[in-house]
C-alpha cells in the first residue's frame, strides 16, 4: 500500500518540484499509510494508541528544533551537525521525560536505568 503511493507520487512530484518533491511525497505517502493504519486499528481492534497528551509531543520538537537550531546556527559543517543532533536529542528527551507527555518513555528510561 505505502509502496504503490510513494512511486507515483515521487515519480511526479520530482519531476515538477526536484528534491523537494520527494520529500513532500514521502510525507504525504507516510501520513496516509499511519493515517490508515491508526483506522485499522481503531476499527478492528477498537484501540486507540494516543491520548490528548500526546498532541503535545509534535509541538514539543518543534520548539526544541528551533531552540537549537537558533542558538546554533554559527556552528558550520560534520561537527555542527553532530553537535546541533546531540542538543536536539538530549532536550527533548529531557522535555519529554520531565513532562510525562507519554508515559511509554518514561517506562523505558526507567527500564533502562535497572
């Protein structure tokens, strides 16, 4: 199913848009593909996975990104990346775990800890 969108769909996007087109294709391919599994799910099984809570984890990163990415943006090259990777990664795994926006992540961190 995701393969039979995702083709088409980079097949005409990169042709109209170069490298952006398949990036848009991928997200869209991607979001339809959970979108319809998340039904699935839903409707054969009647389970929800998310809660309210968890609309907050997407506005999260975001602020993390550009938190980092403004406070970094004089770092250039592999080191800057690595770096800008490390702090994104490091402060919203902390945001998250001191919030308990989904408690699957603080059950691992915890797991991980004995």
């Amino acid at each position: 199913f995701l393969l039979a969108m995702l083709i088409p769909l980079n097949y005409f996007l990169v042709k109209s848009m170069g490298y952006n087109g398949s990036a848009i294709s991928n997200l869209i391919s991607f979001f339809i593909y959970n979108a319809a599994r998340l039904w699935f799910i839903w409707y054969k099984f009647k389970l929800q996975p998310f809660t309210v809570r968890s609309i907050f984890a997407p506005f999260i990163f975001v602020i993390v990104y550009f938190i980092v990415h403004s406070s970094m943006q004089q770092i250039d090259g592999i080191a800057g990346l690595i770096i800008r990777t490390t702090a994104f990664a490091l402060l919203s795994s902390i945001v998250v775990l001191l919030t308990n926006i989904t408690p699957d992540a603080t059950q691992l961190y915890y797991l991980a800890l004995e």
